[in-house]
C-alpha cells in the first residue's frame, strides 16, 4: 500500500525573500489528525505563522492546501483552500474555491509562501517549480494575467492570480482562478500582494492513487449516480444559486439586506432580479463545472452587446447588488460583478459601497469627504466606488482598508452603519427576520463567514431532526439539540453543523447540498479506501473539530476575545420592516445566551471562549 494514497505526500516551501525552495514531507500524524486542506492549513499556519505579526509584513505566511481526495474521481473532489493571518480580521483567514487542484497532479498537497519578493512574480508549478518575473502582469485585471500566464505556459495550466485590488493590498482582496472562481473574504489576495506575488499557475500528469481501487471506485460510482438522478439537480446545474432567491426575498430562509440593511429586500424591490428577467437580459447562458463535479452549477453570462461574465455564484450578484447597493436589475448587476472579478476584488465590497452611500445620504458625510461624487443607489455610482477602492484612489484609500479600519478613521458614528462580521463584509444574514445555524456561524466562527453551513432553524423539529440523520450525526448528538429552553439547542446545532461542513471541506469536496446528502460515514468510508487510512464518520467529525478548535487557538493567540463575536450594530438597535410586520431589533440577552451556548457545545468556557489549557496542549503540541 502507498503510505501516502489519496495524498501526494509532500509540501512545498517557498521563501520569497530569497527564491529558496525546499521540499518536505507531510507528517503522517497531522494527516490523520487535520485530514488535509483547509484542516491541514489550519495546523500548519498555527505553527509558521508568527504570533502578533502584521498580515502585510513579509513575515506572514500564505498557505495553500488540497484534500486528499482532490485530484481523484469523488464527486466535486476539486475544493481547495488559502489560510493566512487575515488583513481582514487580524485573526486566521481562509478561503475556499473549486479550482487549482492542479497543485496535486503537480506533486503537492500544500505551498507554504513566505517572505516578500523584492520584485513581482508569480510561481509555476509544472514539471518543476519556478519562480517567474511578472513585472509585465502587474497593474493588469485578473483576466487580462490569466490570459497572459496561458499565453506564456499553455492553456492546460489553472491559473489563480491577483489584480489591482490585491496588488494595491485592499483589505478584502480576492484571489480569482481561471478568470471567475473566487477565493474571496478574509483578505486572501491582499496578503498575496503585499508579497509581491502575481499568482500561482498549476499543471501536473502526476497520478494520484489510492489505497483500495475497487471499493473506491464502487463508492464514488454511487455517489455520483444518487447526485445525477437527483429530482432537482437539472435545475440546479442551468440556475445553481439562483434556485435560493424566491426563499431568500421572502425571507423563508436566509434574507438579503437592502441599502445595506436599512431594509429587507422584498418582492418590490427585487422584482427585476427573476430567473427569467436574467434569460432576457442575457445573449448567452453557458455552464462550467469545477474538478471532478457531475453537475457544473457556474456559469457564463454574456449580456445583450456585452461581454462573456464569468460568475461562480449565479444568485451573488442579486444578493450584493441588487440587495445591497440597490442596483434596480440584472444588466447593472451583472456589470458590477464583473468588476469585481477583474479587479480582483470580494463581493463583499458591495457592502463598502452601500456603506458609504448610506452615510451620504444621511448628510454624515457630503462632498467633501467624496472627491465632489454625489453618492446614489445607481449602478454607475456602485462601478466607480469599486474602481476607486480597488485602486485605492481618493476616498476608495479609506474604503479599501476594511470594515474595521474605515470606520475608525472616518469617526462620526459611521461605525453604527457598518455591515459586517469580525471585519467581514456580509451579504447575507440579517438576523431579525430570520434566525438560523449559518447567521450563528457568521458569529461565532472563527473566520467571520459562514462555509457551507446549512441554514436550520425555524424549522419543525422532526424535519431538522431529519436532516441531521441524513447527515450521520449521532443521536446523542440530535438529542442534545432539542434539550435547548427554546426547544432547539442553537449552540450544539450551529456546532454540528460546522463540523460536518467543515469535514468536508478537509476532504476536499464541495459543500453544496448534493454532497450533503450523504452521511458522515459514507465520507469516511471514501476517505478509507482513498488513502488506506481507516477512519470511522465519528473520527472524521472529531478530526474536524479539532482543525475549528486549531483556528480558536490562533484567534486566542492574535487576542480574540468573547467581544469579536458579536452581529452589526444596527441588527440590535433597529427594528426592521418584512412586508406587513415590523421585527424587533434582535434581543441583546438573546445574542449572549446563544454565544455561551455555542461556546459550551465546542467544549469552551461558556462566559469567555477560552478552551482548557489541556485541549490548547493537545492540539499545539508538536506532532
């Protein structure tokens, strides 16, 4: 048997600061302990990454991670992940997308980067690894890199690069692969940037091989046969995330802020952002699949005289957009996310632009403080704010620090007004008409986003009851869910959750809720026979416990305190309007209670987060 089945089995350090390279070994017992990907990372950026560093400083360390199971046929087998301290947050970051699993078949599991090169360059990984100039991509838009770094290496390389947003080291920067699939929050390409480093472009025809062929294959055959026969899954493959916008205005699961949470967007004022006012806007509708996906839920949007849009989240445009900013329909929707993916940006900056036009129109601000832009809920106006942070031109300079720094030099009281989680941009989650597990994750994970998170509550208890059977969780487990004084235990549920998700993101493999479908021990049992390490669904979901644990122990490390996990302000002081009914501002009580709770089902103290000092030893204890 092949120690390293399923893994290629080694990790590759490059030092910026010097152009060394060094290649090393994964150690068996972090493999087993951390799984891999975003696991792994999060182990590996607990030992290399220095405690009170600047996350701009070339001391910070940029890491790259792939499950075991990418680069093999498992369904949607191609998630992989950069961790850093993030620019964002001043915590952990890390960030997740379905490209650049090339980095396997190139014969690595994981990149450590280090270090500042004195000039731009990017790293190719092929038959060997080099470091290329990139002086002649600088200043360029994603796009533009990519379609020079295929030109210069061929069109079989996955290429993830940064544009002017991370090279101008905006807070929230992206980092953007093959033109459309993000690897947004947390600040990723930000950190890329201040290392002076353009991308990573991956190619390899190194095989990756498992332990136990024929039960592997039999498993990932199933898999992919329940996911193709699935009643919806047609409609999901043409619509993907647009399928959640009906539920989503009328605020049935997640809601979308509108003019950044002044409101809850509705049928009125999403009443141009249908799936079939999107095929009218629209030239042409194509799909694209990640690695290893039977379904392809991204897409190609070209708009009537406009460009081919590449978009790796169909419904974000309407979420940021048209919710958010307040943009009236799919044309201007679309154009903003465009600008988004070319200048290498998150959408999340959606929520800076709303920001600010907010403050404006409340006189908090006025000319002056705008370079003479009179700031409107217009498309136009949105496309410049962009422009503007990403090139940290003017007031874009303040806006292009973030959530956490912007306000502070702004003053005024604009803090009141800013929509975000630890410094995260939000999209999504209004809390008050609509509680749920991915709003708690939003809160009290240590990342400032939700991943993947399934979106139960206010549901009947037998149905989530359900849902966390189909998952494979353990019925103590289930049990201790509905043992809460409000009939549901959101603490223990929010934790159940996340580590199931996030099991599945050490693995590899999408999130999406067609690989949810499946219960933790048929992950572990293709897992098992990938890489002959044998593993239980239990020891799969301990194991992912113990990666969120790692990523609480670095925040603790960076000063995280029971006050990072807290909702935006204004959620606990406003009321807000849905449809016919006006919800309260969330209850103060309430948010305590439900983070106490969440921090007892993690095995933290209840009243600060703080773990015990015997868990901090096992989990940061050399291996």
């Amino acid at each position: 048997m092949n120690h390293f089945a399923g893994y290629s089995g080694r990790l590759l350090e490059v030092d910026l600061s010097s152009a060394n390279m060094a290649v090393t070994t994964l150690p068996e017992k972090a493999t087993t302990e951390y799984i891999g990907g975003a696991g792994l990372n999060a182990w590996l950026a607990y030992r290399h990454i220095p405690p009170g560093i600047d996350p701009l400083s070339p001391d910070n360390v940029l890491i790259f991670g792939a499950g075991p199971l990418v680069g093999t046929l498992a369904p949607a087998a191609g998630k992989t992940n950069f961790t850093s301290k993030s620019p964002v947050s001043g915590f952990i970051g890390t960030s997740g997308s379905g490209h650049m699993g090339g980095i396997k078949f190139g014969g690595f599991d994981h990149i450590l980067i280090k270090g500042r090169s004195n000039t731009p360059v990017y790293i190719e990984i092929g038959d060997e690894v080099r470091i290329r100039k990139a002086g002649h991509l600088w200043g360029k838009d994603t796009w533009d890199s990519t379609d020079a770094i295929w030109q210069e290496l061929g069109r079989q390389y996955a290429v993830a690069c940064i544009g002017p947003a991370g090279e101008n080291m905006v807070r929230d920067a992206s980092i953007v692969a093959n033109k459309y699939s993000l690897f947004a929050k947390t600040g990723m390409g930000a950190v890329m940037g201040s290392k002076n480093l353009k991308g990573i472009a991956a190619f390899g025809c190194q095989g990756i091989a498992v332990a136990h062929p024929k039960q592997y294959m039999s498993l990932v055959n199933k898999l992919n046969c329940e996911i193709s026969s699935l009643p919806y899954i047609a409609d999901f493959r043409n619509h993907g995330t647009l399928l959640s916008l009906p539920d989503m205005i009328n605020a049935c699961s997640l809601s979308i802020p509108y003019k950044n949470a002044q409101a809850v967007a509705d049928q009125e004022s999403m009443r141009n952002f249908t799936i079939e006012d999107l095929e009218r806007a629209l030239e042409h509708h194509g799909n694209i699949a990640c690695q290893a996906c039977p379904v392809g839920c991204k897409h190609v949007f070209r708009l009537k005289d406009g460009p081919a849009i590449p978009v790796s989240c169909a419904g974000a445009p309407a979420v940021c957009f048209g919710g958010l900013c307040a943009v009236d329909d799919w044309t201007g929707a679309l154009q903003c996310e465009e600008l988004v993916n070319r200048l290498g940006m998150d959408n999340a900056s959606a929520g800076l632009a709303a920001w600010i036009i907010e403050l404006y129109q409340r006189g908090i601000i006025d000319h002056n403080d705008t370079d003479g832009m009179e700031l409107d809920w217009h498309p136009a106006t949105v496309q410049k704010l962009l422009r503007k942070i990403a090139c940290r031109e003017g007031l874009g300079n303040m806006l292009a620090d973030g959530f956490l720094e912007a306000p502070q030099k702004l003053g005024r009281g604009s803090g009141y007004y800013a929509h975000d989680y630890k410094g995260v941009g939000s999209t999504t989650g209004d809390p008050r008409p609509q509680f749920n597990s991915w709003i708690c994750s939003m809160i009290t994970n240590s990342i400032g986003h939700a991943s993947g998170v399934r979106e139960l509550y206010g549901e009947p208890a037998p149905k989530i009851a359900r849902v966390l059977e189909k998952m494979g969780i353990p019925a103590e487990d289930i049990d201790k869910v509905f043992a809460g004084p409000e009939g549901c235990d959101m603490g223990w549920l929010t934790r159940l959750t996340e580590d199931y998700t996030f099991a599945l993101e050490c693995l590899g493999v999408c999130t999406f809720p067609f690989n949810q479908r499946f219960d933790i021990g048929t992950w572990a049992q293709v897992y098992t026979s990938a890489t002959g390490f044998k593993m239980e669904g239990k020891e799969l979901l301990a194991a992912a416990a113990r990666g969120l644990d790692l990523r609480k122990a670095f925040n603790l490390r960076e000063g995280a305190s029971r006050r990072n996990d807290t909702m935006p302000t204004r959620f606990l002081s406003e009321p807000v309007h849905l449809q016919d009914e006006v919800r309260p501002p969330f209850d103060r009580e309430r948010l305590d209670r439900l983070v106490s709770d969440y921090y007892a089902a993690r095995g933290w103290d209840p009243q600060t987060g703080e773990m015990s000092p015997e868990r901090l030893e096992e989990l940061t204890k050399e291996n």
